[in-house]
C-alpha cells in the first residue's frame, strides 16, 4: 500500500473537511427549498472514502453505493460544482439536474451511483465486477449498503454469486448504527454483520471506521485479494453518522448524549489530532486550509444557485422514444 505521509494526512483533513461544509451547506439550501425532495448526509463517515481512496487505483477501479452519494464522486474527481448544480436540479449538474441528491454518476470517473432502492446495488456492483473480470481490466468493484440493506435477500444472492465466480469485489456495509431510525439491535438476533459473509467461506471483517488509516489498510488488502484472482471480501466499516437519516428524521430514536460520544472520535478530528502531534501544519497553515474549504463550498453554491434550469423538454427526451410517435422532438 502507498505509504501513509504527513501529505497524505494533510488532504485527508482537506478532503475530509470539505465533504463535511459541503453537506452542511446542503442542508442549510434544503431549510431553504434550494434543495428538493430527500437529502441523506454522510457527517461521520468520512473516513470511510478517505481509506478507500488511499488505497484504490482510480484508473481503473470502480465504486457503487446506496443514497448517501454526494461526497463520494466528488473523492474520485467529479468537479464538486457539478454535484452540486444536481441536488439543485440545474442543467449544469452531473445528469442534467434530472438525478437528484440520491442518483449522483459519473462513468467517466468511475462512480456508477447513487441508488435509491435500498440493496438494489449490491447484485450491480457483483455484476460490475463481473465485467471487469471477464474484460480482464484489473479493475475492483466497492459495493457499498448500509446495516439496513445488509438484511435483503439481494445480498445472499450476490454473495452466492460472486464467491462461486470469484468476482474481484470488495463489499462494503457503512454499519452507522441505525437503518432509518432502526437500531442494529432490532433488525436482527445478531449485531456482528460482516459474520454474514462466512456462511460463503467470504473473507469477511469489522473495521474502525472512524479511522481512515484502518479503513486503508483493511480495503487494501481486500483489494489485493480480488486482483489476485481470489475473489471477494465482505468488510462491516463501522461508523456513525452524526445527522438524521435524511433531513426530514427528527432523531427520536437516539439521544444528544450518544451523539457527542461519537463527536469524541470524530475522523477529521482524528487526523487532526495526528497532524498536530507531528507538527506537520501549524495553526496559521490549518487556518489557510479552513479557508480554502469555506471558498470551494461558496464557489460551489454560486456555481449551482446561477446555473439555468433544464429545459422542459429534456425530460421528455430521456424517458420517452417512439419511432411512430413524432410529436415529441428529441434533443438527446
């Protein structure tokens, strides 16, 4: 694995830090209806793309996951303007603004999604791995669900699958404690999720994943793995997420306490802390950091609030096609 440097600390808290204020700038234009329908935010779990990152060869591996999508394809290179112009439903966004915060995609980066059918992605990321096995790219597909989609019969299928074919792909349940506003505890007789992968012989483990270099290590070996021809691995990240479901959860389930318990071991606050101890930045230098955060995420809004609306007609064009119907002209 590339080793873990003070530079790569330092964009981790960069990185990091930015996926954090972009969000919350998210959800303060959602209060505001910039943002419509459902908005599900990744605060907590940041570590879990900053470790995947370290160890992923962009060139050619492959990432999927479930609705808590922003930041992700923003990690892989999609320019966050972008990203942001689509929660807003504006032209200029990754699909044209016709996504939305849960279908953020980028082929060219390698980002296939954003899905908001809960365990839909896990038998696609299976069968992007097949693809990439039967091409014989080299490429790893990550397949990312949460606790609560860890509980569909799609998951058995695609274990199955994947440990017959030997399909080079890492899957990846973010466990943030909660499916909607479902403990873990309740969903099942059993907390351990990643133990669901031995019942396939699949390598399979828990991870830190309130730490990036943990997350690192963990999905690099599993990487190795699949490269190799040995076939999938099954990692339960476990993490937190310090917001609600979505914006519209207001939290019953769980207390302010347990919240600021998690705040503790918060993963900016982790590479932080191993930054200072180093001396690897010093205050003013954190600072300038900070500041060119807060530009990004302002140059992002007004990217995304001064971008045109889709025209009408762009709707019709990607869902409706009929050769004996000419009445609706196509532009796509």
């Amino acid at each position: 694995m590339k080793e873990i440097t003070k530079e790569v600390y330092l964009k981790w808290y960069e990185d990091m830090q930015f996926w954090r204020k972009f969000e919350d700038k998210l959800a303060a234009l959602y209060i505001q209806q910039k943002v419509r329908g459902f908005l599900h935010l990744y605060n907590g779990q940041e570590a879990v793309l900053a470790g995947a990152l370290h160890a992923m060869d962009l060139s050619k591996d492959k990432m999927i996951t479930a609705y808590r999508n922003h930041v992700q394809p923003i990690g892989m290179g999609v320019d966050p303007r972008r990203v942001m112009a689509e929660l807003l439903g504006k032209a200029t966004g990754t699909s044209q603004g016709l996504g939305g915060s849960m279908h953020i995609f980028s082929k060219e980066h390698g980002f296939y999604g954003g899905h908001g059918i809960v365990g839909a992605q896990i038998p696609v990321g299976a069968g992007m791995a097949f693809a990439d096995k039967y091409l014989e790219t080299g490429g790893v597909s990550l397949t990312y669900f949460g606790d609560g989609a860890a509980r569909q019969g799609s998951l058995h299928e695609a274990f199955n699958m994947a440990m017959l074919w030997k399909l080079p792909v890492v899957f990846i349940c973010e466990n943030n404690g909660y499916a909607m506003g479902t403990s873990v505890e309740r969903t099942a007789n059993h907390t351990d999720i990643w133990k669901l992968g031995l019942g396939y012989e699949m390598p399979s483990y828990a991870v830190d994943a309130m730490n990036p270099v943990k997350v690192a290590e963990a999905m690099f070996d599993a990487m190795e793995r699949a490269r190799r021809g040995e076939g999938p691995t099954f990692l339960e990240m476990k993490t937190y997420r310090y917001r609600g479901h979505s914006m519209s959860d207001a939290q019953h389930y769980r207390t302010k306490d347990e919240v600021e318990e998690y705040r503790k071991i918060d993963p900016i606050t982790q590479v932080l802390d191993v930054i200072k101890e180093n001396n690897w930045a010093t205050d003013e230098e954190i600072e300038t950091i900070d500041q060119r955060v807060r530009d990004l995420v302002s140059e992002c809004e007004k990217f995304a609030e001064e971008s045109p609306y889709p025209d009408t007609n762009v709707m019709y064009d990607v869902v409706y096609d009929q050769e004996n119907y000419p009445f609706i002209p196509h532009k796509l």
